[in-house]
C-alpha cells in the first residue's frame, strides 16, 4: 500500500507510523501513542487551521525547534511554534479547539 500523505486516524492523530495487520500480510496507517489503527471515514480540511507545538508558550532546553519557533524572552528558549495544520510530527487534529497540536522537536528527538 502507497500512502502519500498519512491519514487522520479516529483518535485524532495524524498516523504516526504503519502498522502490522493482524496477519501480518500487511501494513497500514497506525498511531502508536494510542494504539489506533481505524482512519477517520471524513478527512477534515486543514485549510486555514493553525497547529502549535504541545509545548507551546513553555521553556525548552536549548533552541532545538525543527522550525525556528523558538524565541529567547528573558534569557530564557521558549517554544513559540505555529505552523499550518497538516503533515507535520505527533500531528492531533482538534476541532473543538482553536488551534491543533503537533511536535515542534524543541525538546529533542532523544
């Protein structure tokens, strides 16, 4: 199976990784953080959406942000990352909420 883009899964993430079906013949989209393996029936439309980083607004470690959204205020790295809602890591579609969440990486990938 080709996937081009990774679907929104029931859960609300954004497949994070492809799983193993049941016997093993084959692969499909699966979250691991929630073990979810069943992709939403509608896609939503990011159009206009915006995502922050979980950490949004919180120090980090060092200015490790994958997309530059990390800002010195008073001496210290904080995460101020927004990016356009769509193929981005650890990716949660929120409805309900003003912006949807993904990982920036401002806390590492280790």
């Amino acid at each position: 199976m080709e996937i081009k883009e990774m679907p929104i899964l029931k859960c609300g993430c954004r497949a994070n990784s492809m799983g193993s079906t049941p016997d093993n013949r084959t692969t499909r989209p699966a979250c691991v953080i929630h073990s979810c393996f069943e992709v939403a029936e509608v896609q939503p439309d990011m159009t206009g959406r915006m995502a922050r980083c979980h950490y949004y607004g919180r120090p980090v470690r060092n200015s490790e942000c994958n997309y530059k959204g990390d800002v010195k205020e008073e001496g210290v790295w904080t995460c101020r990352c927004e990016q356009p809602s769509g193929q981005l890591p650890f990716f949660v579609y929120q409805p309900d909420k003003e912006f949807d969440e993904f990982y920036c990486g401002c806390h590492s990938w280790n």
